[in-house]
C-alpha cells in the first residue's frame, strides 16, 4: 500500500462535488460487486495525482483539483474503483487498463444518468430524477450491531421501563 495524502478537514471539502463523488462511488462500487459501501474523502493538490485508493479501509482519496471538472471526476472514480476490484482479485495495479476502466466508467454513468431522468419524466410525477435525504447526521455510522445497547446512553431523558417486580 502506498502512502496517502493528508486529508483536508471536512469544511475545506469541495461540497459542490462530494454528493456527485459519493453516488458515483457507490454506483460504480455496487456494479464491480465490491463488499461493503465506499467512502470518498478529499485531499489538497498535490500536482503528482488525482486519486488514490485506500485498500486498506476501502476508501477513494480524490483530490480537490477534480472540484472543477466533473468529467475527470468520474474518470478518477472510476480508476480508483478498478484499482478496489484489483485488490480484491489479487492483480498487480495496472495504470494502462485502470485508465480504460475510467473511461469506460464514464460512459455507464452517463447511460446510468440518461435513464434516471429517463423514468422521472415517464412517471409524470417528478421532471429530474432525485434523491431522498433522510434526517440525521451524515458523521453517523451508517450501521451500529450495538445501537440497541447504545440506545439509552444517547438519549438520557429516557423513562426506564417498569416492571412488576420492582
């Protein structure tokens, strides 16, 4: 594993682009039939790349130079995603082939987005297709085995329950 950038703290993270990061790498992520749900996290320009993977953790490192171009966004995300499926396989990284992926990536997604706003404009309810954004907070962890555990120290004012016996 080679070593990763320094990570720019979550407000200095380009917002405009994270969300469009996060689908991209989640859709490509589920269509390689990785394990689990990647997380994409930002680093500064370093002007010698503009991703990385994290194969350890299974996280995309992208670099805030792509904030401006979401054409090579997608590319890099779809790079990275080969690199993950890669690893998974066993293979030695191989650029030439990773770069293909990413164009090709490019390609799905944009056939990916066609048929979204596709089946939005045929269900004749909504023009764009859109996604949902549930209450909470996104820092969460996306699954807790021990929430039920964990569930009376988060909320405190919590009547316990009574009991006969008591």
């Amino acid at each position: 594993m080679r070593e990763l950038p320094v990570e720019l703290p979550v407000a200095e993270w380009p917002w405009a682009v994270t969300t469009l990061a996060q689908a991209a790498a989640s859709f490509a992520w589920k269509r390689a039939r990785l394990p689990g749900v990647p997380f994409v996290r930002w680093f500064a320009a370093d002007g010698a790349r503009l991703g990385q993977l994290d194969e350890a953790k299974g996280e995309i490192w992208l670099s805030t130079e792509l904030a401006d171009n979401k054409t090579e966004l997608l590319r890099t995300v779809g790079h990275e995603v080969f690199h993950a499926t890669q690893h998974r396989d066993h293979a030695l990284f191989n650029e030439k082939s990773a770069t293909y992926a990413g164009d090709r990536f490019l390609e799905v997604w944009d056939e990916h987005i066609a048929d979204l706003h596709a089946k939005a404009a045929a269900s004749g309810v909504a023009r764009e297709p859109f996604q949902r954004y549930f209450a909470g907070s996104a820092f969460d962890a996306p699954f807790d085995p021990l929430a039920d555990l964990k569930l009376e120290s988060r909320r405190p004012h919590a009547a316990r329950a009574r009991y006969a016996y008591e």
